[in-house]
C-alpha cells in the first residue's frame, strides 16, 4: 500500500486494518463505529483520527462516502485488501475467532447466554435446497448444532436472498475459557469417516499459519464428500483439532456432556489413540465436527453460497427457537 511521506509502518497497518473492517461490513459505517471496531483490534483511534485515515483513503480511490451514512469500499480498495500485506493477514482469521470466542457468553449448565455464529448468504431460489443440505448434515450428526436460523431482515442480507445463522464451533472455546481451561484452536482437517467410524486425518491446515478459514479452502477446492457420508457412511468431512491441557481432561469431558443436553454435537472423540495426530505427554486433542459441514454439504450440491465465519453472536435461545 502507497502511503503518506513519512507515515511508519504501524501507520499503513492502520490504513489496512481501516479496510478489511469495511471490507467485512458489507455496509457503510462511519468514524465513531469504526473508532470502536479499531479499538477491539488493538488500535486506540479517536474519531477525529479515523476521519484523518478515511480521507487519505478517499484521495487514494480505496474508499467512498456514502451521504451521511458512512464510507463503502472501491472496487480498486477491494483489490488493495485482498492484495495488500500478505504477510499482516497471517493469523487473521485465528485473531477473529479467538475474539469471538471471549465473547460468547453461553453457559451449558442453564443452557442461557449467547453463541458465536456464521452467517452464510443464499440467493432466494436456492433456500429450499440448501436447507435441505442442511437437514441432511443434522441428521447425519456431522456437524456441529443440530439447528439453524434463517433470516432476511439483517443489513448484511441483500436483496432477494436470505441468510443462514449456523452455530460456530469456537463457542466450545468460549465455554472452556469461562471454565478456567486453557484450549487453542489448533488445526481445520478432512477427516475420513469409514463405515461410521472416524478413521484418519486426510489433511490438516493450521490456523495460525492462515490467511483465511482452513475449512473454507477444503469446501472450495472441492475435497469433501460430505454428501456420499450422509447416505452411506463413509466419506471425507470436516472437522477441528484443539488442544487442552490432558490433566483438565474430566472438566472437558463433563463440560461436553452438558453442552450435548444443549442441542451440540460432539461424536468425533479425544486423544490421539483414534487419529493420525502426534501425541503430546501434556496436551490434549479435542476432535469435533464443525458446522461448516452443512456449508459443504450444500457446495457439494452445486448451490452458489457465500459464507463469513465468525460473523457475531447470538442469543442462544433464538438458535433454539428454530428447532
């Protein structure tokens, strides 16, 4: 990214962080919401010196105001993020999860408080059939929440399409974090399932080397048959590797108990005894089901669909609400 005469570099990762904040809203936003989304993201900015960013990148043709609603992205300012600073988005996918996680609020013991989301956006034909994807992943049990919401009244909706509310997987996080257990989202996999039974890891990406969701890149690759283990039982889907200290191994296994009573999935198991994972004298794998299966089970089916992991959080009760 071109910048200023004598602007540091501190200063472009500001520039950048500006973008990919508008790149994610898919709405204009203005220099107060802006001076609070830079905050979470370790950049203290008052209004005032959003305004200064956002004027440069007006002059650079990378953003536009939009009346008094706030600035949009250009489509040159969408090639400059998805270019710009490869090296800046390692981790960025991690660091959003890991927010959200410390976010979601959802206690399994009284089955209240909120649960982190994706958002997946389907044109208005093809809702019936995704929805059936869907339907075919819950019962199959291979993803992460048996329920979903649709919707068609949020801002990030847009017209004649509907959106898709799936419970994301680093709720788990959020529920042990709360609990005093250390976890970390390790690696996105292709796990292959043989008549039922999970067998190996095809392939695992770690997150913290990624500039975008690994679980993502399996679906559009192509990878998957998600579909083929939802008739027959066997196939390649998708799955999450985290890892928890081994001694906190009880307090995990009883927090999955309880989180199961909830509507959550968890068939896959823990230790390395079942999988292909290097065995560690301390840390624990936690192999679970994500989601995203539903995500690539439609994909697999040929629907155009588009999917932003992490997008928020919910009331736990709404999610239970579509059951």
């Amino acid at each position: 990214m071109m910048r200023p005469a004598g602007a540091s570099i501190r200063s472009e990762r500001k520039y950048l962080e500006i973008l990919r904040i508008l790149k994610d809203a898919h709405e204009p936003m203005g220099a107060k919401r802006l001076s609070e989304l830079m905050a979470e993201r370790g950049f203290v900015l008052s209004d005032r010196a959003v305004q200064y960013y956002l004027r440069y990148l007006d002059d650079m043709g990378f953003t536009v105001k939009i009346g008094n609603r706030g600035r949009v992205l250009t489509e040159l300012g969408i090639e400059e993020t998805e270019s710009a600073l490869v090296d800046e988005r390692i981790g960025l996918i991690i660091s959003k999860l890991e927010r959200l996680a410390f976010r979601s609020t959802f206690n399994p013991e009284n089955a209240t408080g909120s649960v982190a989301y994706n958002l997946t956006i389907v044109p208005e034909e093809s809702i019936d059939g995704v929805r059936q994807a869907f339907d075919q992943v819950i019962g199959a049990e291979c993803g992460f929440f048996n329920a979903y919401r649709v919707i068609d009244d949020d801002p990030r909706v847009p017209d004649g399409h509907a959106g898709i509310i799936t419970v994301c997987g680093v709720t788990l996080d959020g529920v042990l974090q709360k609990r005093g257990i250390p976890i970390r989202l390790e690696y996105g996999g292709l796990l292959s399932i043989r008549q039922d039974a999970p067998s190996a890891f095809v392939e695992l990406i770690g997150y913290r080397g990624a500039t975008t969701d690994p679980l993502q890149l399996f679906i559009s690759a192509g990878l998957t048959s998600i579909n083929r283990f939802a008739t027959t039982g066997s196939g390649v889907i998708l799955a999450n590797v985290r890892e928890v200290p081994t001694v906190a191994r009880d307090r995990v296994l009883c927090t999955i108990d309880q989180m199961k009573e909830c509507g959550f999935v968890f068939p896959a198991g823990t230790g390395t005894e079942r999988f292909n994972l290097h065995e560690h004298p301390y840390r624990l794998p936690i192999i679970a089901y994500t989601g995203m299966n539903m995500i690539g089970n439609a994909a697999e089916q040929g629907y155009q669909i588009r999917t932003e992991i992490g997008a928020g959080s919910i009331p736990y009760a709404k999610i239970v609400d579509a059951l």
